[in-house]
C-alpha cells in the first residue's frame, strides 16, 4: 500500500480494497499512512474488515458479514444460513468488539433468493450487497453520525452461532435426512466441503460401495414408499432419484463419482449398463475412508 494519502474526493468505488482502511485514516487524522502491512481480504475469510488504522485511531473498525446479525454469527454465516433453508437471506455492516461478530449494526439488508441458489454464488453476491452498504455508510461513520453508542445494539437473544464446518457433515444421509434438507445442505456446502452419498453397484453386496459427490440436487414434489434403490425419473430431464426415509425425494441432477469428472446424472446412470443403483448408510465413522 502506497504511504502518501488518497486524494480528497476520490471515488471510493475506484479505490481497492487494502486502500480503504488508508484513506479512512488520512481522511480523519490528516497524517500519513503508517501501517507496516495492508490488511489480508480473502473470501475464504468469514467477513471482511475495513480497519481505521492508527495509534490515534477514534472511529473504529467496520466489518462485512454475511448474515443477518445477530443470526449466524461466526465462521460459516453463509453455509449454515443456506443449510437451515433460510429466506430471505442477506449481510450486516458493523462495527467490530471484541466478541466475535456481535457489534453494533450499521446498516443491514436482506436478499430474497432462489431454492437452489448455492453457496458458491451467494457468497460474492452479498459481498457485493455489502460493499455497497459499506460505502454508503462511510460518510456517516466519518462524520461521527454514527457511532459505537448510536449504532443498533444486536439483540443477544436471536444470536445463532454459525460453527466451522467439518467434512464429515458433507454426507447426505438419506435415511433420516428429508430430501429438503439434504437439498439445502448440497446448497449450503457448494464451495466446501461440498456433499457426498456411497452407492452400490449392481446386486453384489461385497462390492466395495462408491462414493460420490453430488453437486446439484432438487427436492421432488411427490413423495415415495421408502426404498435403498435409485433410479432416474420418468421424464427425459429428470436426474437420480433418491427416496429418503421419511418418503421424501431428492433428485441429484450433478454429480462426480470418484476418480472422474462432474457429470449429469443421467449420464452416471447410463455408465452403469443397467445395473441396479442402490444408496448405502455406511457405519458412522468409516464415511471418510
């Protein structure tokens, strides 16, 4: 990052982002920038921080969250939103504490999304969303119109922790999941660590099962008697369907078995020459191996 100051009037929107926290500082103490390091962003990161850097620093620091605060807090605001079903969905702009990701709110909005919209891209689109509500809020911020004191104070009662997720959670256990909520769980864990089922390949029930990624499913309106067996719908479009336990359908309409690439699941079928498909429930613990 450059240590002379940004220009007065500059177009926040031109300015990228390691260089906002630069001209909040400039702006306010009229001094030189005298970070050592500009701050890490990464979409990998559960929020973004715009830091008012400086030993004189009076404003504070300004964060980008991905949920409707004090609902998701923590580190996968976006997955755990999307794996609960929720809609609308949207971000936060607050100020940081010293508690994770319950400051005061600046500003707040919310999104209406699509049932299968994937975590894959809701995450950049509310970033989007956020960065907008950030530099709106700017002015005020830096005016001292809002403050730590006059920012809305979260409501402890709705916090709702959004916990890391572990890779084991990625399998669909179909026999007592609903197909919705393996449906919003495929959505949810698109980027990472994404979601998974093992299937059995014709009638030999030594054969070592096959896991495979499902990348895209929908939920079937019609419910089902209750079966292991797998089988492509009636219609020519129609995916892999999968009864779960309580009746419910999920269609998987991508997936990638292992060693190859993503496909549709037709074409999965068709590989298979016929044979029956079946789901497997693989004794917890061995679903990693």
């Amino acid at each position: 990052v450059p240590s002379e100051e940004i220009p007065r009037g500059s177009d926040l929107r031109s300015v990228p982002i390691t260089m906002i926290a630069l001209f909040i500082y400039s702006f306010d103490e009229s001094a030189k920038f005298r970070a050592t390091t500009p701050h890490p962003i990464s979409f990998f990161l559960p929020s973004i921080l715009f830091t008012i850097l400086g030993t004189n620093n009076t404003k504070g620091t300004v964060n980008i969250h991905p949920s409707l605060l004090p609902r998701w807090r923590g580190a996968s605001p976006v997955q755990r939103s999307l794996e609960a079903g929720d809609n609308p969905v949207g971000v936060s702009v607050l100020f940081t504490v010293s508690k994770m990701d319950a400051g005061p709110i600046i500003s707040q909005r919310s999104c209406e999304i699509d049932d299968d919209e994937q975590a894959t891209t809701l995450l950049p689109s509310l970033f989007d969303v956020g960065t907008d509500l950030l530099l709106e809020s700017i002015p005020d911020v830096l005016g001292g119109k809002i403050t730590m004191d006059t920012a809305a104070a979260q409501d402890e009662d709705g916090a709702v922790n959004a916990d890391m997720i572990d890779s084991s959670e990625g399998e669909l256990r179909v026999w007592r999941q609903s197909a919705a909520t393996c449906h919003d769980k495929c959505r949810g864990f698109s980027m990472w660590p994404g979601t998974y089922m093992f299937f059995r390949i014709g009638d030999d029930d030594d054969l070592e099962p096959l896991r495979v990624k499902v990348l895209r499913t929908r939920v079937v309106e019609e419910t089902a008697a209750p079966t292991d067996v797998a089988a492509l719908g009636p219609k020519k479009k129609d995916g892999l369907r999968v009864v779960c336990g309580d009746g419910s359908v999920l269609e998987l309409l991508q997936v990638q078995p292992a060693t190859k690439k993503a496909m549709d699941a037709k074409s999965f079928v068709n590989g298979m020459r016929g044979a029956k498909i079946r789901w497997v429930q693989m004794p917890e613990g061995d679903e990693e191996s």
